[in-house]
C-alpha cells in the first residue's frame, strides 16, 4: 500500500537520532570545522554510546553490521534496512554530516565486503569493529588521474606467487588515514578497461602503504579526505575480494565497485536532504523572529514563497532517495533511482542553501549562524558519489534504448 | 511504514484506464481538441469502465476509491489527453460538491442519476468562481422567496457551464456578507433561470467547454439548498480534492511529454547519429525523467496523507506538480525543436495544456504562501487568505 508514515519504530530512530544531533552533534559542528577535526575523545564517547545501545535505537548507516535497526524480516524475507538507515541518517546529518561521515565503522567499504567479500572475508574483515576503541573502513577507488572514469584506474596490481603486487595512488579517500583498512581498486591491465579490475582490503601497516596527505576542503572540513600510497605493497591471496575465481567471469571488479552505489546514493542522497533541511529550518526560522510584520509585506511574501518553495523541494528530494531506498529493501534494482535520488537531492540542496544564506542576509555570511558552513558543505554532495554529470549519464543509459557512446 | 508499492486493485484499474487512456485518447488527441468535445460513446466507455463514479461513496452509487487510486487514474487519463482528463471528469466535480456539502438525502437524490447506466450522457457543473470576487463570500445572491430561493449574479470559468444537467450554485444569503452566509445550491435541468454564456475559448484544454452561468431570478424549491454540517469545511474538502486530481493530472501530462521527447529524440538522426546520443539532449532527458517521478511520488504522498486529513502536502505537491510539468513539457518542445512548435506532434498542446491545467487547480503561488503560513506558524496578514480555490471548477 502506498504510505509515507513512519512506523513506530522507525519514529523513534527518527526522535532519537534527531535529539543526539541536538544535543551532541550541532553544539561541536562549528569547533570540529574550524579545527579540521572531530575531537577522538568525542568520537569515542560517540561509539561506546554506540555498543551501550540496544539494537533498534541507533540506525545501521551501512549494511554488514547485522542486527541493527530495520534488518528483521517480513514474511517475504524483506527488511526494512535501507529505509530505517536514511532516517536516522538524515538527522544526523541535520546535526553535522561531516560528524555522520567520520563515524567508526566500515564506511563505504562496507557494501564491497559484504557482496563480494567471501563469508571468510566478511568475517575477518568486520570483526574489527567489534573491538574496543575507534576503527574505520574506507573505499578507495578515484586516483588523481581517475575519478568519475572508474574505468580508467591506473593503480596497477600484478600476481606474485600467494601475492598479489600493487603501485599507484588513491586520492579523496574519506578517514583514508586513519582506516583500520582500505578497499582499494587496482588494475591487472589498464587495456582491459573494467575486465582488468580487482578489489582488495589493504590493511593499515602493510609495508608500502603510506598516507600522502589529508586534504583541506571548502567544506566538510571535519571529515578526513586522505591521498594514500601504495608502493610495492604485497597483499596475500586472501585479501583479493571475492577470491580470484570470483573475476573469471570478466567485469566482477568493476561491478564491485558499481554495486556499493546502488545503497551509499540514496544515502548520500538523503545527507543533502538533512543539511538541506537544516538550512532551511534556520531561515525559517530567522523570519519568523525577524520579519514578523516589521517589513512591508511584499518583501515578507517573497521570503515566504522562497521558504514554501525549499520545503517543498526537501520534501520531494526526501521522496527521491525514499523511493530507491525502498526499492533496495524490495531487492529490485535501483541504480537509476538511486542516481536520479542523489543527483536531484544535490541540486535542490544547494539552492536551499544558496536561499538561506540569502535570507539571512548579511548574517548568513557569520560563521555562528551554521548557515555559511552548510554552504560550503553542501557543495560536494553534488560531486562525491558521482557527480550529477555522471548520475545524468548513469540515468540517460537506462532510459535510452541503446547505450549512447559517450 | 513507507511505501510506494501498489495494491494489486490499484494495478488493475491502472492498466485498465492506461489502456483506454492508450486506445480511446491519445490517438484522438487533435480530433477531440478540433471539435472542442469529446463524443457520447467516448463517455458512455469511461462509464462503462466504471469510472462514472469513481472517487463516490459506494451508498451513493460509487466505487468508493481512495485518493491514491484516484491520483493514479487521474495521470493516466492525463497521460492520453489532459483535456479529455478533465472534461470527462466533469459530473464528478459537481458530485464532489454535493458530496461534500449535501446531506444524505440530497446525494441519494442528486447522485443517482450519474450512476445508473444511462449516466454517462449527463454531466454536472460548479458555479462558484465570480469575476472580482470579494475577498469572501460572493456577489451571486440567493433571496428567500415563498418556501425556496431565487438566485441572481453571474459564475465565472464554469466547465459545462449552462449545458451540465444540474448546476451547483454558490451564492450568498440575502443580507449576509463573508463566508458565515456563502451557501450552495442545485438547480437541475430546464430551469429556465440559469443560462450558459458564450464559450470562453482557451489556451489549452480546448475539449474543456468553458462557460458564464447567468442567474436571472433562478427559482429553486428549499430542498435544493445543499444541507452541509459545516460550509466552510466542506467547501475546502471539495478544493483539496479537485487539487489533488489536478496535480495527479500534471503528472501525467509531464511523463506523456517526457515520454514522447524520449522516442522521438532517439528516431531522429543528426551528424550520423541520434539526437538522443548526445550529452546535451540525454541529460535533459534524465532530468525530465526525474522531475516526472519526483512530482508524482509528492503526489502520491499528498493523496495518502490527505486521507488522513493532513492537508499541507497537497499544497506542496500542487505547486511542485504545476512547475514540474510546465518544465517538462518546455523541454519536450525543445528537444523537437521545430516538430515540438508544429501541430503535427501533441507536444506544442502539452505545452498550452500545462499551462491552462495549473489554473484548474488552486494556483502555484496561493499553494506556496499556504505552505509559508503554516511553516512560520502565523496568517500572512494582508494577503487573501488561501482556500487553495482554483480558478477553474
């Protein structure tokens, strides 16, 4: 049936996850970005909350945890996963998305582990997050040289006995340095293009992998982006994802890579959303403080139309990324949901929050006001994950009969 | 828990009005716009489709639907042919009126002759806009007048107006100003009170017939004076409906024009390959198709949370619904280029029917400024207070 409540659950993670961001996220945001860092002693308290939880309170923001909110099955064997992960995410992100992004926990290495990794692998590979103390994922695909052409990665990998040899450099990599592990994506032959791709764990410490440098960023600046190098770095067996007979079949590499978007663009999606939200709940707000009848009412009803027109445009972005979300939950594949979700709530979410900056005025330039931080932000949602050109070109694949050559 | 999954009723009636939708109006596009109505055995079709009475109560002859199956029957008609989407629609706005402003006895009597069989030739009509309206209540009067009323004035923007078989007539009580003293009444067929002006001819929706009602001393018997429990709630419920149908239409319209620029830039060939191949032209595309689907999904949970009495997404969908369609079908005339401006392709008259639809339903801007209200928790002083009336009824 066709419903957009919450059930009583899901209000509660709604409630829950919206007062920590309250309470605990919004009152560090600016600090953590104007420092470039989100205090450890911080994160700390944040994951120990985190095991002292009882499942079904804090939302599972990546799937291969198990046991987290939504992941109990209906009759048909479906969970309510993805759609329970955006709601607590877009509140958290309404609190700080860069504190939301530097969460402990696999990250974005997650969905790779989880659909390709082998039951061994998963097993190894999550266990660490069990343990006590901070400890992260990350995925490390886009090189200086590749970014939005997955294809054409650089970073080399060559078999050398019970190892396998990888040479290159990853770039933009998120808590790329401090990760307790990195999916990285490395080529047997660049000639092959997407059949040539092969997806491993490199664990932090191996010789020859090393941190370049963690960038500074117009927004998000709490968020780690890191370069990382990999020189000679030898890599056993076990770590090639999926195993080696697991990329017989030709592009299983690339399809690795492609597959983590299905689930992380209706996340990232529905981030903007919540920064989006933020925004517009802040000018919203200003207004109402501000403008009550002390201006003439033409002034007053063009805020008002350009307020109603940002809610509505977080409503539908809202509904966007729902849809694909609820589509991953139903096992139907998505990727053009997904994209349209992540590219439309991008767009939208940086008009909502160019709108804010603008109600405020010569305020909305302050940095106490939040809202020229989520400016800045909001910017790279709309290049991260894809950017819209390349939703717009996973899109147009989809909807056209024959895949256009561009 | 949210959802977007369809009951497999909801897909029957789907597939069944997207067949009639396919079969009996698209094809019929330009001859229905060229004879400015649609033909007796097109409507006896939909009435036979039992769609007569679709969204009626089923004690009233209906089928009792919801909102979220009339959404989707609404972008299916839409989908065929706007234009035919409302004019077929007609009986069901004068229904929709008694429905919501009659007592039982009155939609027992009124209804009924929608639903029997032979319904299909009559159709109804709501006189309720007025050229420089007060801000509220109307300039039409209704005098008492021995045991009925006489009603006197002019109803604008009146669909079937002067040739539906019945009229409802909103009119304000002798010596009464404002919404305390509005009230609604039926004057049925050969009442020689009430006449039709001159067709008003459109921009678009030429199927629509467009009329004045002129009431000259128009004499009704009391029992046709619509018996709400409460005026103004019911005439809201009926506008909140009529905009729900109106934005459902939107959609449908905006996929029709996005789907046609998709066949259609993928057919034509310049510098050796289809339009559609390149970048400029696929993006717009992919940008069309987002826009169809986020303005339905803001339907959909407009007609799901309206059933559930919450009316401000249906402000927001109409507005976005309104600007999502006229973008899509702007860039569907775009993509054709010069085949998108001539009449030998449907996507010049989505174009003029966006445009003409957006004001059937509650305007864009009233939608939004109900939405800021709400959002800053105060009435905007000094603007009309928004009933999210259309221009059209």
């Amino acid at each position: 049936m066709i419903d957009f409540q919450l059930t009583s659950t899901q209000a509660q993670v709604k409630e829950f996850a919206h007062q920590f961001s309250k309470t605990v996220v919004r009152p560090i945001s600016l600090e953590a970005d104007r420092n470039h860092r989100i205090p450890d002693e911080f994160m700390l308290r944040l994951s120990q909350m985190r095991q002292m939880m009882t499942v079904g309170e804090v939302p599972a923001e990546y799937g291969g945890e198990g046991g987290g909110a939504g992941e109990s099955k209906d009759k048909k064997g479906k969970t309510q996963k993805n759609r329970f992960a955006l709601i607590g995410a877009e509140e958290l992100a309404w609190g700080d998305a860069s504190v939301l992004l530097s969460l402990p926990g696999p990250g974005l290495g997650g969905p790779p582990v989880q659909f390709t990794g082998t039951p061994e692998q998963r097993q190894r590979f999550f266990s660490v997050f069990k343990e006590p103390g901070l400890h992260y994922g990350a995925y490390g695909l886009t090189e200086p040289g590749a970014g939005s052409d997955v294809a054409g990665i650089r970073t080399s990998c060559r078999k050398d006995g019970k190892h396998w040899i990888l040479n290159g450099r990853k770039c933009f990599i998120t808590n790329g340095g401090r990760a307790d592990w990195v999916v990285i994506f490395a080529t047997v032959d660049p000639s092959q293009g997407r059949a040539g791709h092969r997806a491993f764990v490199v664990e932090k410490g191996t010789p020859g992998f090393s941190l370049g440098k963690i960038e500074e960023k117009m927004g998000l600046r709490a968020s780690e982006t890191a370069e990382l190098v990999l020189e000679d770095v030898r890599i056993p067996d076990e770590n090639l994802l999926g195993g080696e007979a697991h990329y017989a079949r030709g592009k299983e590499g690339f399809m690795a890579a492609m597959k983590t978007f299905d689930s992380s663009r209706p996340m990232v999606g529905v981030l903007a959303v919540g920064i989006a939200r933020a925004a517009y709940e802040h000018a919203r707000d200003f207004v109402r403080e501000h403008y009550q009848l002390a201006r003439a009412i033409p002034r007053y009803a063009v805020l008002a139309q350009t307020l109603a027109e940002d809610k509505r445009l977080v409503d539908a972005a809202r509904l966007m990324c729902w849809r694909a979300a609820w589509m991953a939950d139903e096992g139907v594949p998505n990727a053009k949901e997904a994209s349209m979700a992540k590219a439309y709530a991008a767009k939208m979410a940086m008009k909502v929050c160019a709108d804010a900056v603008q109600i405020l005025g010569a305020h909305g330039l302050e940095q106490q006001q939040f809202v020229e931080k989520w400016y800045r932000d909001i910017k790279v949602f709309d290049i991260f994950e894809g950017t819209g050109q390349i939703q717009r070109i996973v899109i147009s694949k989809r909807i056209l009969r024959e895949s256009p050559n561009f | 828990m949210i959802s977007f999954a369809l009951e497999e009723d909801q897909q029957m009636i789907q597939e069944t009005v997207r067949k009639f939708a396919a079969e009996a109006l698209r094809p019929k596009l330009r001859e229905h716009e060229k004879a400015g109505a649609l033909p007796g055995a097109l409507r006896q079709k939909f009435h036979e489709l039992g769609l007569g009475l679709l969204d009626a109560p089923e004690a009233a002859g209906g089928q009792g639907a919801s909102l979220t199956t009339l959404a989707l029957v609404q972008e299916e008609l839409a989908f065929g042919d706007p234009g035919a989407a409302v004019a077929l629609w007609a009986p069901h706005l004068a229904a929709q009126a008694i429905l919501c402003l009659g007592d039982e006895a009155q939609q027992q009597r009124f209804l009924g002759r929608f639903a029997d069989p032979k319904g299909f030739t009559r159709t109804g009509a709501v006189g309720y806009c007025e050229r420089a309206a007060p801000l509220a209540g109307f300039h039409t009067t209704a005098k008492r007048q021995g045991a009925g009323w006489v009603l006197n004035g002019k109803k604008a923007f009146v669909v079937e107006g002067g040739s539906a078989d019945l009229h409802v007539i909103f009119a304000q009580l002798d010596g009464t100003s404002g919404w305390d003293g509005a009230a609604a009444f039926v004057v049925e067929a050969g009442n020689s009170g009430l006449k039709g002006g001159e067709r008003q001819r459109l921009l678009g929706l030429e199927t629509v017939k467009v009329a004045e009602v002129i009431l000259e001393n128009c004499q009704i018997p009391d029992g046709n004076r619509l018996n709400p429990t409460d005026f103004r709630a019911g005439v809201l419920e009926m506008f909140a409906r009529g905009g729900l149908i109106n934005a459902a239409r939107q959609v449908g319209l905006a996929r029709a024009a996005y789907e046609f620029a998709l066949d259609y830039t993928q057919e034509r060939k310049a510098f050796g390959k289809p339009v559609a191949h390149f970048q400029a032209i696929a993006f717009t595309l992919a940008e069309m198709a987002t826009d169809v689907e986020a303005a339905r999904w803001m339907v959909w949970r407009a007609a799901s949370e309206l059933e559930r009495g919450e009316g401000t997404p249906l402000a927001e969908a109409v507005a976005h619904a309104n600007e999502a369609a006229w973008r899509v079908a702007d860039n569907a005339v775009q993509l054709l280029g010069g085949a998108g401006y001539v009449q030998d392709y449907p996507v010049e008259k989505w174009l003029r029917d966006t445009k003409a639809l957006a004001l059937f339903g509650p305007p864009s801007e009233a939608a939004d400024l109900a939405v800021a209200a709400r959002e800053l928790g105060e009435p905007l002083s000094g603007l009309p207070s928004s009933t999210l009336q259309p221009f059209f009824t």
